[in-house]
C-alpha cells in the first residue's frame, strides 16, 4: 500500500521530470509513493494497477504541465479519484493554465524562484496529512547519539533532518554544535598526542592538562584557552616554565566539587527542573559557558562604542546605552536600532534552552537576555508560553507597575496588565510556562513603543529599576516564586547592574521555603562574596554537565 499517488503526463519534459522529482524525495522522506514506471510490474494490467494505486492511497499529487489538456489518461485517473477518499493536490511544473477539475484545488508551483520553498510547503502539508512525524525519531536518535559521545552518528542524523526539513533551526543549530565539539575533541588528542613527545618538559602538568584536553568537549570554558597555550608551547612560541605556569593557573580556576549533596546530586537538581519545582534565572551569560566569549555584555558595550565613536570609551552596557540615549544623533529610537543590531549579532541557541522546550511541565523562567533564542526553542518544539515584561518608562496609557503579557499561541496584540488582573488569569493552571523578561527584550519581533518602555537597559533605567523595584517585578511572580526552588544559570553578579536585578528579585521570594542555587565553575573573590551574603548555595558544574544530566532525565 503506497501513501502518496503520484500522477502526471509522459511529456518526457517538466511534467515527467517533475514526477520523478517528487517520487525521488518522497523516497527520501521514507513517504511511501506510487509511480507507473517504478510501481507496475512488467506484464500487470495497467489499468487495474492505476485504479488500485489509486484506491490505496491517501493523497494523490496531479502534476500538470502543457501535456494534461491532452492526456486521456488523467481524466480515467481523476475520475477514479473521486470514488475514493483522497486528498488531490494540483502540483504545476511549468506556468499553465490549470484544468478546469482543478479550479476550485489550491495548486502548489514547482517551477521559478520559490520552488524549493514550495516544495517543503507540499511536503509539509503531505507529512501532516499522512500524521507521519520523520523528524522527531532522528532528533532523538541523534540526542541519544550526542550523550554518548557518538558524534558523527548524530551528525549524519541531523543531516537526515535536514534533507527532510532545511530550515529546522534546532537542528542547523545543533550540528554547529556537534561541528564544535568534534572539533574540539579533535584539536585535544592532535595536542596531547603532540605533548607526550615532549613529556619530560611538562611533566609537573603533564596528567592535569591530559585531562581537560580530553575531555575538550565537554570542559569548553577550560578547554579554549589550554587548547591556544598548548598550541604556542607546540610551536615553540613559549617556553616550557612559562606554559607550566599558565597551565597551573587554569588547572587550578576547575574547582574541586566538594563531596556534599547539594554539589554532587546532580540528579536530583535536574528531576526536579523537568518537574517545574525550581525556578531557572537564565543570564545573559549563558553562551560563555560554552565557550562563546565574544558574546559577554562587556564585548557588546564595546562594540557599541565603536560603532557610535566613542574612541575613549571604558564603561558597562548600561553607560554606553545611557550615552547613546542621551546623544541627539541617536536618542531612543537610535539607541533601540544600535542595540538590536548588537543582540541579533550574538544570538547563539543554548542546549538548555532546546532542553527546556522538551519539559511537559510548566516552567518558570526569568530571563535577562535581551534576546528571543528561548521564546524561538519553545515555538518549535510547541511549548506553550506566556512572555511577561514589566513597564520601566510611564506613557499616558500605562505606568510603571503594568506588565505586557505576550501569549505564543494567540494572534491578539500585545497589552499592558495591572497586577491584579495578571493574577486573575490562572496561567499556569492552564497549562502555559511563564518567561519573565526582566530586562525586556529587544528585537525585530518585539519592536514596538509598549516594548521599548519595558527595556530596561541605561543608567536611568537601572535606577528607576532600584526605585521601583517591588512595583515592577510582578506580585504574580513572587507567588509562583515562593513555592519553588530557584537556580541562577549563566549569570555571574559581577556588576552593580546585575546585583540590582538579584536584589530585587530575591526580595519578593522572602517568604519562600525553599532554597536558592547558582551553577558554574568559575567564580571570583566577589561573586563567592555576594552569593554567600544571600545565601545562594553554589552548585560546581558546567552547563554542558548539567544539560546531560537534564537529557538523562527526559530520556
């Protein structure tokens, strides 16, 4: 029994050409197709395997071309359609006038520009009439793949994916990554097998650094720069005591994981994320911890600064920003138009957040990128969200203490919510994850004056932030707060900005029960500092660890 039934003319030009076409990538798909000349065996009668091609199938794709109008053929095949429940889709190979059967069909062109962009249309809408999903099997396949290190195995099934989808982003994102690690992982064993060689030079360092060069992969933050250092020994470009020296002092930034549960059961941490029991604060450093340094706010700032000439600039996001909005060149719609280009540049998807949009649960998320790449994770993978954000700059038909609710699965325009009517809504009782933009968002999508209001990015913004912190962080969140645990990822306090948004965060969950962690394997003297001032404990894990430990769960 053949799914698809594909019928076209023997113009031995673009109706026969087309046919084969479709047949070869409906083969592709693992769609099950009929065609004459593959179908019919030699000596079957071949009107009775046409009509029995066509009883059997579920969708019957007409390709038409100059040739129909004469084809005796395609009205014995049509005719034989209607008896049957089958769905007919008029496919054109060339620019004709489509039959008059057909006139009432939506038809699907297959030639000029947008070919290839209708063809995945047609075979969009075959897989979702077929209720064939291909897709989700290789994902899982190559996740699978992925955990076990296999990751050529998982390349070759995204490859799959995208000969069936090419737009997939989660896939073209995930084998960048997979590109990535390989990479990685070969530059470590070319190194270490370079380095035994010369054993005796760095012996003192020599098990430390086989270490973390094998294991390149998974260690990104620790790998990177051991990697470039190791390089430079290899080429004679630094001596054997200087690279010892670094060597120690990267070895020495991989903190010990102390022998406690709260830094050893990972497990548990991650059972009860997919649960929803812990609130995740996503930072905006969540690319440089796997490995993407130039993505850091610092870079941006500086970036930003240079773009606006402000040679002697030495300052934070939130100074360059203020100076942008001040300057008359560029004011606020500048500094809006300078700042998305900024986030678009660095938008990286993160293994998290794809993991995150596989949880069932409904989640809690606060978010502090002023990106969309979770909100984009969450569409694809069909997680229902509500994006919130809170009103920093007064209009006349709003005020600080409003808060703009976008939903993921309605049409209906973007609107500012008192905090009693967010309350009343029941969002998470009707099955929708919360993501609170505490900074708000800033991109092509959200590019709106409601949006620009709830950006909270200048000096100014920051210090009517600390002014009005209890109005603008939402009573609706404080309460999904208080009965959770809550996780800073990806965030480093190193700034007064950063610590002004914990503040205020941590002041509406005083009442809760549970505790506070952070995760990362790298922290200095004032972060240790401060975390331990609120009494957030400090879980010794990358994300890249983590993110495994959340896979095995889901799996």
């Amino acid at each position: 029994m053949k799914q698809v039934f594909i019928s076209y003319p023997r113009d031995n030009a673009a109706g026969q050409s087309t046919a084969r076409a479709l047949y070869s990538a409906l083969q592709k798909q693992q769609i099950s197709a009929f065609i004459d000349e593959e179908s019919i065996e030699p000596g079957d009668r071949w009107l009775n395997s046409l009509k029995q091609g066509v009883a059997d199938c579920q969708i019957m794709l007409s390709v038409v071309s100059a040739a129909s109008h004469n084809r005796s053929w395609f009205e014995k095949e049509f005719n034989e359609v209607q008896k049957h429940d089958v769905l007919v889709i008029p496919v054109l190979a060339e620019d004709v006038e489509i039959p008059m059967q057909f006139t009432d069909l939506q038809a699907v062109p297959l030639y000029g520009e947008q070919a290839a962009e209708q063809q995945e249309r047609l075979f969009q809408t075959i897989r979702k009439n077929l209720g064939v999903d291909l897709i989700k099997p290789l994902i899982d396949k190559a996740r699978k793949a992925k955990r076990t290190e296999a990751y050529d195995a998982a390349l070759i099934l995204l490859q799959q994916v995208l000969d069936i989808d090419p737009h997939h982003a989660g896939a073209q994102q995930e084998v960048v990554t997979l590109q990535q690690l390989n990479e990685s992982r070969r530059q470590g064993a070319d190194l270490l097998q370079g380095l035994a060689l010369r054993f005796t030079e760095v012996q003192p360092v020599f098990s430390q650094v086989a270490d973390i060069l094998n294991n390149a992969a998974k260690r990104p933050v620790l790998a990177v720069p051991l990697i470039t250092q190791t390089a430079l020994f290899l080429e004679n470009k630094l001596s054997a005591q200087d690279y010892i020296t670094i060597s120690q002092s990267l070895c020495q930034s991989a903190p010990t994981p102390q022998k406690t549960a709260q830094s050893t059961d990972y497990n548990a941490l991650a059972e009860r994320i997919c649960k929803g029991e812990i609130a995740l604060f996503l930072g905006s450093d969540i690319a440089r911890e796997y490995g993407h340094e130039s993505f850091s706010e610092k870079q941006m700032a500086m970036d930003l600064a240079k773009q606006s000439k402000y040679d002697s600039f030495d300052g934070g996001l939130s100074s360059i920003a203020e100076y942008l909005r001040l300057h008359p060149g560029y004011g606020s719609s500048g500094l809006w138009d300078k700042l998305e280009g900024a986030v678009q540049e660095r938008q990286s998807e993160t293994g998290l957040y794809r993991l995150l949009a596989r949880i069932d649960a409904p989640l809690v998320l606060i978010s502090s990128g002023y990106d969309d790449q979770l909100e984009c994770c969450f569409r694809e993978e069909g997680k229902r969200f509500v994006e919130l954000s809170s009103i920093v700059s007064r209009s006349d038909d709003y005020d600080i203490g409003h808060v703009i609710a976008s939903y993921s699965d309605q049409k209906e325009p973007d609107r500012p919510y008192l905090a009693e009517e967010l309350s009343a809504l029941k969002l998470q009782d009707d099955g929708y994850s919360i993501i609170y933009k505490i900074r708000g968002s800033c991109t092509a999508v959200s590019k709106s004056e409601l949006k620009r209001d709830a950006l909270t990015v200048t000096e100014s913004d920051y210090f009517t932030f600390a002014r009005y912190a209890q109005k603008i962080i939402p009573s609706y969140l404080s309460s999904l707060l208080r009965g959770r645990g809550f996780l800073f990822v990806g965030f480093s306090p190193d700034s007064w900005e950063q610590r002004l948004l914990v503040d205020g965060l941590l002041s509406k969950r005083t009442h809760a029960s549970d505790e506070c962690y952070t995760v990362g394997v790298s922290q200095d003297p004032l972060e240790v500092a401060y975390w331990q001032k609120q009494k957030v404990q400090h879980y010794d894990v990358n994300l890249p660890e983590l993110d495994e430990h959340i896979e095995e769960v889901l799996s």
